[in-house]
C-alpha cells in the first residue's frame, strides 16, 4: 500500500465517509457513546482514522469533503481542528494506542498495511494486551459432512445480521498444512484436529487456530508414558477478560465407558501438559464430546441422570453439575452465551413452542428464559411446518449470536434450505441466508450438534 499520511479528523455528528472508507470511529447522533463497525465503547472525543496519499491533501478541502451520513453532502464541516492539532495527535503514540485498542480486529490488520510505523504500532504489546474484544460471537462455522476418505474438509461460515453473509462452502484452512476439521470454538480460537478417532492408531493431531489473523500452533498429544490412554474429551478454555492465556483440558481413559478418567490440562503459556490428581469415575451417560468452557469451568451435559459434572480449573476439582431433567438423548443445544450457561432440550412430542433453560449463576438449578413461539415463525416462513402435521415443525437449533445488549441477541435456526434468526427483543423471525444442507449434514446436526457448529468472534490475541 505504501506510506500514508495518516490524519484524524475530530467530528461531532454521525459516522462520515473519508477517502478509502477506513473510518474507524465517530459520535453517534446526540449521544455520547462511539460506534465503530457496530460496537460501542467510551472513549475521550471521537476520532476518524482516515488515509490519504499526500500529506499536503490535508487542507480545509479535505475537511469540507468529509460529509455526513445523513446526505448532506455539500455541507461543509463545522468544528474540525487545524491540521497541527490533528498532527499533534498522530505524534502521540499513547493516545492513538488507547483508540487502537477499541477498534474490530479486521480493520487493525488493515491498518499495519498503511505504513511499517503503523504496523509497529499495532504491533505494540500494549495494544494486543489491552485490545477490546467483542462481546459475542457475530459468526459460525458449519462443518459440512465428509466421509473418512474426504481429501478436502469443506464448511460454511455464516455471519449475523450487520455483517456481509458469507454461506460459500469454504476448504479447510489452508494456511495449517494439515486435513483439519474444527473441534471446538472458545472466544475466536478455534482448537482443530486431524480427521482420525483416537480409538486407532493413527491418532489425531491438534491445532489452535486464529481464524482472524490466520495465525496456528501445533498442540503436542498429552502423554504420561502410559500409552493405553485415549483421548475421551478435549477442551479449549479461553477468556481474554481474565487472561490472555488459553489452556487445554484434556479427559483421559484407558477403557470406556466405566472407568476412571484422568484430567490433563495445557497452558499456552508453559507449552507443556500437566497431569491432575483430581479423577473420577467415568459414566457413559456423561456426554464428553460437547464440554462447554465459561466461568473458569468445563462443563459436560449427561443422559438418563439428573446430575453431570463440572471441572474447576482454577481448584483442580469435580463437581456435580445438575441437569434440568433427566434427558433421553443428547440436548438439543448446550453452550454458553452471554456468560451464563444455556440449554434446549429435544422434544419427543409435537409442539409449538420450546424453552431456552439458562442456569442459576449460584448452580442451584436451571429455570426458562425464553420461550419460542414457533406458530410466529411459520407465518414468515411456511416450510417450518411438517407437511399434514398441525403442530410439528421442522427446524435445528444452531447457535446463538449478539449485539452488544443482550436483547440484541439472537438465536440461529436451520429451516429447510435457509438459515433463518430468532430475536429475543421484538420476536422477529428473518432470513440470514440461502443454504442446502444434505441427508447426512442434517444428521449431524441432531446427533452431534457440538461438532457441527462452532460460534466464532474476532480476536486479535495470539495462539
């Protein structure tokens, strides 16, 4: 891109078009609050990151040409600084710093290409340490179905509402020089294996992923020297609100179902496994494969018991987790948002609504949170009802997605041929995108919904 004179233009109404489209953050109308891509955060006063090529090109035209959003094109704009005051604040690498660290990760990766001082910059350890990560996920990845002799791993990622929906089938990261499939999301890390069970002998190798920055790092297989182990669960734990730092639970078995587990947890910062004393006995009830991370713990969801476990990462111990009801196959959906834990369960008779569970933040028990009217949905998209059924409908729970209040957020359904969003404000039902899935991704989607939908965010923190 070449050296660019960067400039920052001081505003004190709505977000402005400048040269590029890099504008970055702006005042929205009669409020005090910053919007920048969607997201809002505190900040002194507003600020718009914008390039040009010539220095020079930074007169009273420069200003005049910035317009508002609101179609007044031709109006000049009133209250902008001089050129040295703007030039005071590009010289001062702490401010601009404190305004880095509030922009999305994607235009920051943008911005190290203006300039190697920008790139520098942004590079900084205080902006990566102190960089404002989103508050919910804004996208998912659909991993489609692949037979073990599939050469290509290929998936859909889909983005929420405000964002440019992306539902082209996409390979498997080509950056990691490996057949990878994704495993588990955890706060934009993705943790990826090799397509092989470990139940054989060639056992799968694990990667973490930045999707955003298209960074990855191998993960070396837990070994205590005792071969007869097997990988039962693996977990990504990652919150960057209490550290930068990911760790790695790992459930090991010699024999399954019916024996005792050993826990062995990684940290990104030691690159080596730990191997815990805390054990238990295993449950084939126990659903292993879909442990959900948040609040420093893992969690698992179980069958046919009123009870499941937890894993505390921060005391090195096994609690009782207790299940809403006694389930008769794995839950609809189990998963975090919104810092609570959430779950749905599968419904054996016809019905024209269901429940979203959200559990006590004291664990004493799970009460309803929401409750979906699904009649509401058929009358924006009829092929949600079951052809010659009155009450059944035909609908798989994906994910959740957010705003940046909680009743932004919404809940993503796959209907047939569309993927379609609930939201938990005004009870809306709308169309995200157009999408086909065959016999066999539909089966996944029922029987192991935990491998087949991974939320994701942008993150600038390194693996």
């Amino acid at each position: 891109m070449g050296d660019k004179f960067i400039s920052i233009i001081f505003v004190k109404k709505n977000v402005i078009n400048v040269s590029e489209r890099l504008h970055c953050i702006a005042r929205s109308e009669n409020t005090d609050e910053l919007n920048c891509y969607g997201t809002t955060t505190s900040l002194p006063p507003p600020y718009i990151i914008t390039t040009s090529p010539n220095p020079r090109s930074l007169t009273s035209t420069t200003a005049a040409a910035a317009m508002s959003s609101s179609g007044q094109r031709r109006r000049r704009l009133k209250n902008t600084v001089t050129i040295s005051s703007a030039e005071k604040v590009i010289g001062d690498d702490d401010l601009l710093g404190k305004i880095l660290i509030r922009l999305p990760a994607k235009p920051l990766i943008t911005f190290k290409l203006v300039s190697k001082s920008w790139c520098s910059l942004i590079s900084d350890p205080f902006v990566l340490d102190n960089w404002i990560p989103p508050i919910s996920a804004s996208s998912f990845f659909l991993l489609r179905y692949f037979s073990p002799s599939s050469r290509i791993i290929k998936f859909n990622h889909i983005y929420h509402a405000g964002f440019v929906n992306k539902n082209k089938k996409l390979e498997s990261f080509k950056y990691v020089d490996d057949r990878v499939k994704i495993s588990q999301s955890c706060k934009g890390l993705l943790l990826c294996s090799t397509c092989f069970s470990d139940l054989y002998p060639n056992s799968p190798r694990y990667y973490v992923v930045n999707p955003t920055t298209k960074e990855f790092t191998t993960i070396p297989r837990p070994t205590n020297g005792d071969d007869r182990y097997f990988i039962a669960s693996i977990n990504l734990a990652f919150d960057p609100a209490v550290s930068l730092r990911y760790k790695i639970v790992a459930v090991l078995s010699k024999q399954w179902p019916d024996h005792n587990c050993q826990i062995a947890v990684y940290s990104s910062e030691t690159r080596i496994w730990m191997f815990s004393d805390a054990s238990f006995a295993c449950s084939g009830k126990i659903t292993f494969h879909n442990g959900v991370f948040f609040n420093g713990k893992i969690h698992w969801s179980c069958c046919h018991s009123q009870a499941s476990i937890y894993y505390d990462l921060n005391r090195n111990q096994f609690s009782a987790l207790p299940m809403p009801i006694c389930l008769s196959i794995v839950p609809m959906y189990f998963g975090e948002f919104g810092g609570r834990l959430r779950l749905m369960e599968f419904y054996r008779n016809p019905t024209s609504h269901f429940d979203v569970l959200e559990l006590k933040s004291d664990y004493s028990e799970w009460f309803v949170k929401y409750r979906i009217d699904l009649k509401m949905g058929v009358s924006a998209f009829p092929e949600m009802r079951r052809a010659g059924w009155c009450t059944a409908f035909v609908f798989n729970v994906l994910c959740f997605l957010g705003g940046e209040v909680e009743g932004d957020s919404c809940l993503i359904l796959y209907i047939p041929c569309k993927v379609i969003s609930y939201n938990f404000k005004d009870k809306s039902f709308r169309k995200i995108c157009n999408l086909t899935l065959s016999r066999e991704d539909i089966s996944n989607l029922r029987g192991c919904p935990w491998s087949t939908i991974h939320p994701c965010m942008e993150t600038m923190f390194h693996v």
